[in-house]
C-alpha cells in the first residue's frame, strides 16, 4: 500500500429481506436432483450399450487359426 494515501474506512449496510420461499427452493432442488439422476442413467444406459457392443463384436470376430 502506498504510503502517501490515507486510510479508508468501509462501512457495510445489510439490507433486511423476505424469508426464501421453501417451496419454490424445494421445487428447484427436486427439478436438479432427478435431471441429474436421468443424465445418470442415460451415461449408464449408454456405458451399457457400448459394453453390449463390444462384447458382440469379440464374440463375432473370427478366431486365429494357426
């Protein structure tokens, strides 16, 4: 800090305000929650899939035959 510049004070005001509303805060944490768990299940379903395919494909693919 420079040594030329006074101190300065800072003062906070609090401004009083409404209660939350509990329901819409409820409504808002439930909406995350299940687009969260549907994003979840879709990656599984996804994961699941890829795995599905993977599996065929290993089982489908010709052996060496030396």
């Amino acid at each position: 800090m420079a040594k030329n510049r006074p101190e300065r004070q800072i003062s906070i005001r609090s401004i009083r305000r409404d209660p939350p509303d509990y329901q819409k805060l409820g409504r808002a944490f439930l909406a995350l929650a299940m687009a969260e768990a549907e994003a979840e299940a879709q990656a599984q379903a996804q994961d699941s899939k890829t795995k599905s395919a993977a599996e065929n494909t290993k089982d489908t693919a010709p052996e060496n035959v030396s």
